[in-house]
C-alpha cells in the first residue's frame, strides 16, 4: 500500500515529523531501527545553549547570530517561534508535561551536578530559572543504596557549588533490597519497573519524610514512570515537603518515557511504526525517490509521495565514515564534510571536533541534495543535518523537533 509518507528513522525528529503529519490527517508510516538516543536524554530539550562559547539567555534572539548554514537559519526566525509553541503543544497532546520558555532558557542539573541551558524540562525534574535566585536553599538529596548510575558525590558537589546547602542521605526499602540481590537489576529502568505499586511507593515516601530533616525540597534519582508520570505524582502525594527528580546516567527513564508517551500518540492518531527494521536503499526515478526498501520487507518496497531522512549522526549510524570519506549509506545523498581525514578530527577530547558539524547537505526546503540537485520529495531532519554542532552548541534536540515540524509543514504545503 502507498503511504502519504514515508519517515526512515523513529527516534525524536522522526517521532515529532511523523505526528505532525498524522494530525493532518497523512497515512504516515516510521522505519525504526531500534533504540533511540532518547535513551541517552535526561528529561530537557536544548533549543540553543551556546553561542561562541557563551551561554544563551535568549535562544530565540540568539538565532539571527547564527551561520546561514545552520538549520534554524533555513526555517527562518519568523518561523521558529511560532514552531516552538506547537512543540510544546505536541508533547502536552502527548501527554508530557514540559515547561519553559523560547524566549528565556532556564538551567538543567545534569547526572554529575552541572548546570546547563535548557529550553523545555519536565515539570516532575528540577529546573532553575535563575542561577542568583535558587528554587531551595536546603535540598535533601536521596540516595538509593546499591545504585550506582547517579554519581551522588560529583552531583552534591555541583550542587553546592550552585549555592545550595546539601545533605546527602542514603536510603533503601524492602523492594529496594530485594532487588539488589542481582547487580543487573540496580539500573533505572528496572527500579521504575519495581516501584510502582501503592505500597512500595508509600514505604519510599516513608523514608524520605523520616529523613528528609530541615531540607527546603527533595531531590532523588529519575527512577519513576517508565510510561507516564502518574508514579511520580502518587509518590508526591506522599510526601511532605517538594519533590524534584534529577536525571541519571544512561539508561534514562525519562527519556525512555517520552519515548513511549510519543509512539503512543503516534499510533493512536493512526501512524504505523516498523519497529526493528531498517531502511537499507532507495529506488530515484529523476528528482524524485520513489520507495525504500527496508530488511525485513525487502519484497515489499514502501512506496509514497513523500519521503523523510531521520537517521541522526554516527552514533545512529545515519552517517558513516571510511578512510576516504563521510557519507550517508542509505540513500546516498550528498554530505557536507572535509574532503580530507586529516580534518575531521583534533587531537584531545576536549577539543572542538570537525566531524561533529558534518551531515546531509540540503536546499532551504531541507530537502536533500543529491550530485549537487535538490530531491524533490526527499527532506531530511535532525542531527542527521549538516551546520551546526549539537555538543558545542547544546541544540540537539532543538534542531530534532524543530526541523522535524518545519519538514512537515514544507511537505503539507508543497503544490
């Protein structure tokens, strides 16, 4: 069967898309490999944090500074702001709480206790609006004995560094115990799977009221609500004094809850998600891409009238590299990359790496090029594009859902 389009990628960008477009009444199928990098986010979305190295207060004012050839530059300012609200009014119809503002980045508190620009958090995880006007002065921090995904030292410090007074306490329930006769179950994941129940939760906020002390607010791991927040919210409840989650090492529960919470939405608005499959080539006929071929379906190639490249950076495997180029190994469009290796990297981790910035070069449609020429049908979203440089600019996940609705909305308007 013919779709309205086909996205090859399900993690964020191809998620975002892929709603965008059911909304509007498309029969819009998704190509998901496997797991997303979703795994890896801790409950923020970054818009912009850094421009030359300096943090953004204001990310939608920050864009006129950028290159012509980053991705928010070929949506066009104007456009950008009206697509951040209908993000947040994509997650809320999903079913995820978020706040914060386009115009004014508020602070995340990463695992190791630093603080970074953030344009949307969940409303259940700490946020700081201003680093001079903290939300607490006195924070408790939980500590779940045998779990070792959160470094709670490295985080206290960051914490007190920020300017809050810290007590560290280490607590533990008969649930918790029981897990922690099997070292592989004192993960995140398999804690939110645990503590779900009424009780268990009550015995958890029985420890934190005994021992919270003095302390302003609460503050422990993200190990509640693999598929929503409702966990959190019973636990809250509970407890006597404001309850904040801080995100954890990989794998993250609120990443992988926001995943969840998006499928669902996509599928109840009528999407089909290929879960475990990959795209592998596609079949041009001019300017135009006219199906994919995938593994698992490879006698049935995915025909439709429009396509979308969500396969994000290396790390998704959406770009690859050998010893003589970078390129793009499902389609073959064309890359922005140095011709020569020796440029692609720098010595020293810390240093500003090349490659970071390279990706599928498009026109300002995002459409794909292909020898130089725009495929017509063909665009491409998220860190799969070329122009900016997501870990120096903290924009990951902003270029992610903002290109993904621009793409959409450039595939609804098209004649």
């Amino acid at each position: 069967m013919k779709m309205d389009t086909v996205i090859i990628g399900g993690g964020l960008s191809g998620l975002a898309c892929g709603i965008s477009l059911a909304k509007r009444g498309k029969r819009v199928t998704i190509v998901a490999s496997g797991q997303s990098t979703m795994l890896f986010n801790g409950g923020s979305m970054e818009m912009l944090g850094y421009v030359d190295g300096k943090a953004v207060e204001n990310p939608l004012g920050a864009i006129a500074s950028l290159p012509e050839s980053h991705p928010y530059r070929k949506i066009g300012a104007d456009r950008i702001a009206s697509i951040a609200e209908r993000v947040k009014l994509l997650f809320s119809d999903s079913g995820i709480e978020m706040t914060g503002s386009a115009n004014a980045n508020h602070w995340r508190i990463t695992p190791m206790g630093v603080a970074k620009p953030a344009w949307l958090t969940l409303s259940d995880h700490l946020r700081i609006d201003n680093l001079n006007q903290l939300p607490a002065k006195r924070l408790a921090l939980m500590c779940i004995r045998g779990y070792f995904d959160q470094p709670n030292a490295m985080l206290a410090k960051g914490l007190r560094d920020l300017g809050f007074e810290v007590d560290m306490i280490e607590f533990t329930t008969d649930d918790i115990t029981a897990l922690r006769r099997s070292p592989s179950e004192m993960r995140a994941t398999s804690l939110a799977k645990h503590l779900v129940s009424n009780n268990a939760l009550q015995r958890v906020a029985d420890q934190f009221n005994n021992l919270a002390g003095d302390a302003d607010m609460v503050l422990m791991p993200s190990v509640f609500g693999q598929s929503d927040s409702s966990d959190f919210q019973l636990l809250q409840s509970k407890v006597n004094k404001p309850l904040r989650l801080v995100a954890t090492l990989p794998p993250s529960v609120a990443g992988m809850r926001m995943m969840t919470q998006l499928r669902h939405y996509f599928k109840m608005l009528g999407g089909t998600y290929l879960t475990g499959d990959t795209a592998v080539s596609g079949t041009f006929d001019g300017d135009r891409l006219t199906s994919v071929t995938t593994a698992k379906l490879a006698d049935m190639p995915l025909k439709a009238d429009d396509f979308v490249l969500a396969t994000g950076s290396f790390v998704s495997r959406g770009l690859k590299a050998d010893f003589e180029r970078v390129y793009e190994p499902v389609l073959g469009v064309d890359v922005d990359a140095d011709a020569d290796p020796e440029k692609w990297t720098r010595f020293g981790v810390l240093e500003p790496q090349a490659y970071f910035g390279y990706g599928v070069a498009t026109d300002s449609q995002l459409r794909c090029l292909k020898q130089g020429k725009p495929i017509q049908n063909l665009r491409a979203i998220g860190s799969v594009l070329s122009g900016h440089d997501a870990v120096k600019m903290g924009d990951g996940t902003g270029v992610s859902l903002l290109t993904a609705i621009a793409a959409a909305d450039h595939i609804r308007e098209k004649k």
